[in-house]
C-alpha cells in the first residue's frame, strides 16, 4: 500500500510528460495557442505543448490536389458545357492558414469552383477548347491574389475535361467540315492563280522569243509521238500557221 502511493503519482506525471510530447515531421508545423491566444509556429521535430494550457494545431504543408467537381456553365456564345479541372496549392504560411480562415482546405475548394465558373463564362466555346494555357494562367492568378491573406500559395490549375452534348459535338463536327472543304477550295484558287500567272510569263517569253516557241512546238510533237506509236505525225513549219492566221484576220476585216 505505501509503495503504491509513490506509483500513482509517478505515473500521473509521466502521462502528462507524454502527452505534453509531440513529433512532427518535416513537413508539418504545429500552431501553438497558449490559453487561446496565438504564441508561435513550431516544427518539425520534437516539441513540447503543456496539457490545458497549450494547445497545438497541425499543418501539413505539402502540395494538395484536388479534383474540382464537373462544374455546369454557359459560355458567352451561350453554349451549354460541363467542365471539370484539378487544382494543386499548398500552406506558406500555417499562422494565417489557421486563424484568418475556418477550415482553409474546404475554402479553397469553394473558391476553385466558383472562380472556375466566373472565367470560363466570360469566354466562347471556341477559346475555352483552344487556349486552355491561357485560362489556366487567368484561374490560378485570381485563386492565388484571393488565397494570399489565408496563407495559402496555389501552384497550377489544370482544366482536364470540357464536355459536350451530343448536338453540339455534331454541329462542330459540321463546321469543321465545311471549313476543311473553304481551305481546300482556296488552295486550290490560289493554285490556280500562280499557275495562270507562270503560263502568261511563259507566253510573253515566247512572243518575244519565236525560237523557243519553234523548239516548244517539236517538243510537243515528240511528246505526241512517243504517247501514241500508231500515229504518224508530220511537223510543218511555224510559218504556215501564221500566214493562215494572217488570212483569216484580213478576210473577216
């Protein structure tokens, strides 16, 4: 009975050691509130919160991913899309994280999503499918100006999916159809019209040169008979077809 009154006491004291120690690991940092009152930041390591008196809040400062949930909203162009995106920022500064806002995990969520819907709102169907580097940069730098007073630093956030009815997937599909077949036609205008161009520059040399016309009219004519070995041609004189051409122009005057 004697030895058990000093065992008691021996053990209450050795509980309240205990539970007064506390390991945190590097990356973590424990708030330290004494009597209700802010006191400091500890970590990592071995630290030691008085029971009752001390109270102590853990933070893991490690970069957190969060998928944000399929948001629905209207674009500009006041088409209906479904768009999900993943968010990643972390704890810079645990005091703030810890007493400028309740619960910062839950608050940055709430802001991802209705920042998500706020900006893509803002822009056509056209931009959100084709410049999703630009409104990742816009998203993050709005999260991370409005997060900064709650000690929180958002990293990236990346727009994963934008999905369509199946409408709307047709129609898409119809327009870029019809602007393949207005880049095919105007490629082939534009050919064309370089090609126009190179035969008149061709003419213009032949006019003021006939001897390349004389050796363009054989090459024909070895072409036509290296095609056709049936067919007998006869070559006649440039000459011929002129004074004819002069004939027919005088007797129509």
């Amino acid at each position: 009975m004697y030895l058990l009154q000093y065992i008691t006491p021996a053990l209450l004291v050795l509980a309240i050691i205990i539970s007064a120690v506390r390991v945190l690991r590097e990356y973590e940092r424990g708030v330290i509130f004494f009597l209700g009152r802010f006191q400091k930041v500890k970590g990592p390591g071995l630290i030691i919160v008085i029971p009752v008196i001390q109270k102590m809040v853990r933070v893991d400062l490690r970069v957190v991913t969060y998928d944000i949930p399929t948001q629905d909203l209207i674009s500009q162009d006041n088409v209906t899309v479904r768009v999900s995106a993943v968010l990643y920022f972390r704890v810079i500064d645990p005091e703030r994280a810890i007493i400028q806002v309740e619960q910062y995990f839950n608050a940055t969520n709430q802001l991802a999503q209705t920042t998500l819907r706020s900006v893509l709102g803002q822009h056509d169907l056209d931009e959100m499918l084709s410049q999703r580097e630009r409104l990742n940069a816009d998203i993050q730098n709005i999260l991370d100006e409005q997060t900064a007073s709650w000690g929180i630093k958002v990293t990236n956030v990346e727009i994963k999916h934008i999905d369509l009815n199946e409408s709307m997937i047709r129609a898409i599909a119809k327009q870029a159809e019809a602007e393949r077949e207005r880049r095919a036609k105007v490629i082939h205008a534009e050919g064309e019209l370089q090609a126009s161009r190179k035969l008149f520059e061709a003419a213009e040399v032949m006019s003021a040169n006939p001897q390349t016309l004389q050796l363009r009219y054989l090459q024909t004519l070895n072409d036509i008979s290296s095609e056709n070995a049936s067919t007998i041609v006869f070559p006649l004189p440039l000459e011929i077809f002129k004074a004819f051409e002069a004939r027919t122009q005088s007797r129509d005057k």
